[in-house]
C-alpha cells in the first residue's frame, strides 16, 4: 500500500504538494510531465530511497496540490519549482524532470543558478522539432478530445479505458492514485490548462530560448515510438540530441523505452541520476 508522508507548501501566492522520501546528504528533485503528478515517480523513488533525499510534488492544480483559477504559464509553473525548492531543499541538488517537465526545469535552471547541480532529461519536449512547428492546430484537436474525456472520466470504468497505457506500466497502488487523483474530470480539466501552456511557451522558447545549463545535464531519448507517429518520434529524438550537443557538459543517450521511461526503465533512471551526482562531486563546484 502507497503511504508516503507530505505537506502542502505555499509557493507564489499558490500550494503544492510535496513529498519528501530517502536519507542521506544528496537531493534530487523531480518535475512530472504534462497531466502528471508526484506518482509518476514511484518506481524509482525507493530505488535512490537509501542514497538521497528524494522531493516529488504536485503542480500547482494538480492532485492534492488543489485546484487554481487562473491559467498558468510554464514561466509560472518554473517559479514555482524555484520556490518550492527554496522552501523545502536546504542546498544544492539534482533535477529530474520527464516530458513537458522539461521546459518547466530548463526556464528554473536560470534561476536556480549554482543549487542546481545535475539536470537530467527524460523524454523531454523538444520545441525545435518540427512537430511543434503547428502545435496550436495540435492542441486544438487534443483539447477537444480531454473535453470529451473530462466528461467520461467521472464513471471509472471509462476512466481506465482512457488510461490503459499507463495502467499497462505502473504498479497497482500507484495506478490507483493517479485514477483518485490525475484521471478526474477535474485532473483532467488541469491537464488541459498544461497543454494550452506548452502550446503558449513553444514560440516562446524559439524566440527567447532558456539559458543554457553549464552543470552536467543528461538527455534521454526513447526508442520506442507510438503506431503511427514513428516519423514525428525521429524528429522529436533528433532535436533532443540537437540539444544535448549545444550543452558545455552534456551527454545524450537512447534508451529501449516507451515514454513513460520512468516506469519502463527506473533502474536506468536511477543510475543515471548517481552518474550526476557523482559527477557533481568530481567537477568541485561546476554550476548550472
């Protein structure tokens, strides 16, 4: 049964909520992507559990965090990494962030400066690739079918119809709070509001791109694409490479997964966080 400890904390005039697991001397923090929250993290919490304190929270509007009003922007969601981890991480620590969570921690990494010292990619959204080069027509089109599952997923056996691909690859304890919490109308009604910040930050992010990180950040590619979009699925992994190459101290790696790359591979990604903090260690002071 799923029973870790957490707090709300207040950020930016808004909450989130924070869980906090794992001992030791080191920190990593964790950044779901879109229409995630805390959970998406469990498998590979308890293997890092013995090494680290380990910090894994809910946007703001998600899950257990409550809902908000206002639309945010990803500049808003870094804002609010930056001051929860101003509240709960009392140093320097490693980044973690999947999918859409990667532009949330690439825009904080400027402003977590010399505290951030690792920064690792999963599967993150590229927003050079030309898939996003239309991504307003995209959003339109996802936003129409969440309104549709907003709507159904308030009857549970809708609810994991809808979510059969992430039942398939978490554990069942954790596949039951993300169905309380994440596949609700009103986290779904949430994930929308995420969607249409990716869809306002992409030209963003082209005109005015996040300062690059100087600390040794690590982007994972999968390999493994959905039916029918292998082409798009290239291009996405070319651009994460694009990325990985203009880093000063960066590194890109493929890895035999789908997207969910923390359930499919979380010893991957727990070995891979050790690699930063170890080499965090090496370099003696080398910042983000």
């Amino acid at each position: 049964m799923r029973n870790v400890p957490g707090r709300a904390v207040p950020v930016n005039g808004r909450r989130v909520y924070v869980e906090e697991s794992g001992q030791g001397q080191d920190w990593v923090v964790f950044e779901a992507g879109g229409g995630c929250g805390r959970t998406f993290w469990d498998p590979v919490l308890p293997l890092l559990a013995s090494e680290a304190r380990l910090v894994a929270y809910d946007r703001a509007g998600r899950a257990l965090s409550g809902r908000v009003t206002q639309q945010l922007s990803i500049d808003d969601l870094a804002a609010d990494l930056v001051a929860m981890t101003e509240a709960v991480v009392p140093g320097e620590f490693v980044l973690v962030a999947h999918s859409m969570g990667g532009l949330v921690a690439r825009r904080a990494a400027e402003r977590l400066g010399p505290r951030l010292r690792g920064l690792l990619l999963a599967d993150v959204l590229p927003e050079t690739a030309p898939v996003y080069d239309n991504w307003d027509e995209t959003t339109k089109k996802v936003d129409r079918m969440l309104a549709v599952t907003q709507a159904l997923c308030r009857f549970p056996p809708l609810a994991r119809l809808f979510t059969g691909n992430v039942r398939r690859v978490f554990s069942a304890d954790t596949y039951r709070i993300m169905l309380a919490e994440d596949f609700t109308p009103a986290g779904t009604s949430q994930t929308r509001k995420e969607i249409q910040a990716v869809a306002a930050a992409v030209p963003q992010f082209r005109a005015q791109p996040p300062r690059l990180p100087e600390c040794p950040t690590i982007v994972l590619s999968v390999t493994r694409a959905e039916k029918g979009r292998e082409r798009q699925h290239a291009a996405i992994r070319e651009h994460q490479r694009r990325y990985a190459e203009t880093l000063s101290d960066g590194r890109h790696e493929d890895v035999d997964s789908g997207h969910f790359v923390q359930a499919e591979q979380p010893r991957l990604i727990a070995d891979r966080v050790r690699q930063l903090l170890a080499a965090s260690r090496k370099t003696d002071g080398q910042r983000c």
